[in-house]
C-alpha cells in the first residue's frame, strides 16, 4: 500500500510540475511580441511569382501568364506569411497553435488555423510560418477592378500604394492538458508594396 502511495504521489508530482511549465510557457507567449519577416511561396493565379531565394521574379512568361489569369473569374493567392515571434522572458514560450484573420486595406480575406506547435526560448526568436490561400476576386467582390489590381500588383512588385496589412493572431494555450483558445486577438500590422516586402 504504500508503494502504491509513493507511485501517485510520484504521479502527481510529475502532472503538477508540467502544468506549471505548460502555465509558464502560456504566460510567456502572452507577453511575446510578433512582427512581420517576409513572405514566402508565393503564387497568384497559378503562377510563381519568387524564384529560390524568395526574390519576385517577375519576366515575359509570367507576365503574360498574369495578364491571363486577370481575365478568368477567379484569382487564387497563395502564400507563406512569416512572422517573427520574440520572447521577451526567461521562460520558454509554448504555442499550441492558432486561428487567425487577414485583413488587407481593411477588407477581411480569409480565415484560418494552425495546429502545429511552436516553442520559442527565453531571450529568443522563433519564426512562425503561416500558410495562407484565398481567391483575390472572390475576397474582393464589391470591390473596384482598381482595388483588386493595387493588391495583386503589390504581391507581384509592380503596386504603385502598397497595402495595410493586418493579421488577428488568437493562439491556442495548453493548461493542464487542456487546449483553450485565447480570448482576445493579437494584432500584427505592416505594410506590403512599394518596397515593403
């Protein structure tokens, strides 16, 4: 019998201490701080528009294969947004994954989640890679021709006015072995265009 006392109590110990860690890394993601890196993979209407090191490529072919997926009825927009993720704490921060909105020029553009796991030690900074896909007419119905041009324009280099882009970051939290949503949206803003890449 009190073999059987030590082994829970040795099993508790061992829940408790990863509670408070998973507590501790959940503390510390709240009070990470998330910027803007770059942007990666990234394709409109089928068409690459980065060569290998993720520079616009921009030449005849793709130009033309552009001018042609403007004249169909949908505009597919695919890419790898990368955010920096920072943590200022001693403690290492846990993400368990996160829903997020994109909005750009203040029109909402999609939704989405990310369920992979993220772990960003203390005084360090991690890169968290979210991968985004929507239709550009589709997100941009309502909007003038003009609108839709200026976004396209500015993911293929060519934007004269780059766009306001802002994405709602919600991260998922582990407590005690239970996933529970952030109750409020963590915003990252920064600009797309015009140099801004």
């Amino acid at each position: 019998m009190k073999k059987l006392f030590i082994l829970f109590s040795l099993f508790f110990i061992l829940i408790s201490c990863d509670v408070v860690n998973n507590v501790a890394g959940t503390l510390a993601l709240t009070q990470c701080k998330y910027s803007y890196s770059s942007i990666g993979n990234l394709t409109l209407g089928g068409i690459n528009l980065q060569n290998a090191n993720g520079i616009s490529s921009l030449n005849p072919v793709t130009a033309a294969g552009l001018l042609a997926a403007f004249g169909k009825s949908t505009l597919p927009l695919q890419f790898t947004l990368n955010l920096n993720v920072k943590n200022p704490n001693t403690q290492t921060a846990l993400l368990n994954g996160l829903q997020y909105i994109l909005e750009i020029d203040n029109v909402e553009m999609t939704t989405g989640s990310l369920d992979s796991k993220l772990q960003v030690a203390g005084g360090q900074t991690g890169l968290l890679p979210l991968q985004i896909g929507f239709d550009l007419k589709k997100a941009l119905s309502g909007q003038s021709g003009d609108a839709v041009k200026n976004m396209a324009y500015n993911f293929v280099g060519l934007g004269d006015r780059p766009s306001n882009v802002t994405i709602r970051l919600k991260p998922t939290l582990n407590v005690g072995g239970q996933s529970i949503v952030s109750p409020a949206y963590i915003p990252v803003s920064f600009t797309y265009g015009k140099g801004n890449k």
